[in-house]
C-alpha cells in the first residue's frame, strides 16, 4: 500500500490541509480501519470504489465521488479490486464547504456528491485522473478553489480549532470561550456549524489522534501516555480509546507495531496519522 500527502498551495492553506492519494495493488487488502481526526474529505475513486460497513446497512459499495463528513468512531473500509483514490483533506473551519448549513446534521455521513452535487462530481473526478496521470495539481487546485473563492471562514472558530489542536485536545471548552469572549453556548453553536462536531467532541478526536502517535512512536509505559495526554488515569484513557476505536491501547500499541512488521489490518489508519506510507516507496508526490 502507498499513501502520501502533498501541502496544497499558500492560497488555499485555510481551507485545505492537504491532497493525498492512496494506492493499494492487491483486492486482497485485509479490511482497512480509519480513525476520525477532525477533518472532512472530498474523495474520487479512481479505480472501483471500496465498501464501508455500517451496522444498519452491512458491506456497501461506494459512489466514485464522496464527501466525507466528521466521524465520531472508528470506520471499515474493503477494498472491491485495486485501490486507487485521490482525496482533499479540508481544514476543520472549511467544512461546510459544500453542505453549509446541512453540516451539523452530517456526522458519521459519507455523502454520493455524483448525487447531490453532480456537476462539481464530474469535474472533481476530472482533476483527480489529472493530477493521478502526471501529478500535476493544476486542475485539482482550480477545482478547489472555484468551490471555497466564496466562503468566508469564521475567523474565532479557526482561533479556537489551532489552540485545541496546539494542545492536542487537552484544554477547558470554556477557558477558549473566555479567552474568545464569546459565551459558551455561542462557541458551540459556531462551532459545530463550521466543523460539523462540537468543541468538545473535536477536542475529544485531537485526544485521540495524539494518544495514537504516542503509541505508535513511544515506548512509554500506557499510565504515563494516558498522564501526557491529559487523561484523568489510565482509566479514563483505556475507556475513550475504546469509545473511539474499538481497541484498548495496549491492543492498539500491539496492532501498531505490528503494523510495522508487515500486519496490513491498520496499515491504512497508521498511514493517515503519520502521513505517509511507512514500507513502501511512494509512487506519487
């Protein structure tokens, strides 16, 4: 499996914070498991679209155009024949790009944009073959940019989203609101109409994604990583990485290092926290 990120360009660093693409040759892929960060996606499918479980559904097969709305847990992907997808990781306060005012409704939601936005669907899948065929971002940054020329970004929001990320989730709701001037309920309501979570589900998720560095990165024993990461106890962080991922984090920190030594099962979420594919050479950048 490949995956890399590429920065997009300084015009777009507020509302994109970055294109990647993922590459898989073998349909045999173990099922894949992702791990919400706080971001949503614009995703094309390149080649035939991989499947996500929902327990309401079963195994679904999806659109060739997505968007990818805030999740709060984890999610399955299979892969139905080689993968090959290209995605636009927007930043948190660009979330509602496309679903504006739908966005709070949307959590855990992976929209068919070849439905619900036909038009910007096709010309999104154009770019994304572009920019697969000889990496040149031209057409898929036009594409961005003719979407998001319009939006105006809710400046405290974006603030506030930088100080809970600086303090990888670990930090009082209500002292951002303090610090913003803004009541409590007024930084809840912007927040969740701009990132599509509320602050505190947000900062719960930034928790999340900086406990799984430490676990794949560290040798620290899991009481001092739960300490680190602001949790209460060990505890406390057994039980919310359950919440979010399905695994305790001693299980986690073992399906990492595994990882590492050719266990495929969270290749694809390992990748998304580093950025990178760790064992294969990138073919695209």
């Amino acid at each position: 499996m490949n995956y890399v990120e590429v920065p997009p360009p300084d015009g777009l660093r507020r509302q994109v914070q970055c294109v990647w693409r993922l590459t898989a040759a073998h349909a045999a892929m173990p099922v894949q498991t992702v791990y919400p960060d706080g971001r949503c996606e614009l995703i094309v499918h390149l080649g035939r679209p991989m499947s996500r479980y929902r327990l309401d559904e079963g195994w679904r097969v999806q659109s060739h155009c997505l968007f990818a709305a805030q999740i709060r847990s984890a999610i399955r992907l299979a892969a139905n024949g080689a993968v090959d997808c290209v995605g636009v990781r927007l930043t948190p306060v660009a979330s509602r790009v496309l679903l504006e005012d739908a966005l709070p409704t949307l959590a855990d939601e992976i929209i068919d944009l070849t439905q619900t936005q036909p038009t910007f669907a096709q010309a999104l899948i154009a770019a994304g073959r572009a920019y697969a065929i000889d990496s040149n971002a031209t057409h898929l940054w036009q594409c961005i940019e003719a979407l998001v020329v319009r939006m105006e970004l809710d400046d405290q929001i974006e603030q506030i989203v930088a100080a809970i990320d600086a303090a990888s989730g670990d930090v009082a709701i209500a002292d951002l609101a303090k610090a913003g001037r803004m009541s409590l309920r007024s930084l809840q309501a912007r927040f969740l109409c701009s990132v599509g979570l509320t602050a505190k589900e947000y900062a719960r998720v930034q928790r999340l994604q900086a406990t799984i560095r430490q676990l794949d990165g560290q040798a620290q024993s899991l009481a001092q990583m739960a300490a680190d990461a602001g949790f209460a106890d060990q505890a406390h962080a057994t039980r919310e990485v359950v919440r979010l991922t399905g695994l305790t984090p001693g299980k986690l920190r073992r399906a990492l290092q595994a990882e590492r030594e050719g266990d495929a099962t969270l290749r694809m979420a390992a990748a998304f926290v580093r950025g990178h594919a760790r064992q294969a050479t990138a073919v695209w950048i």
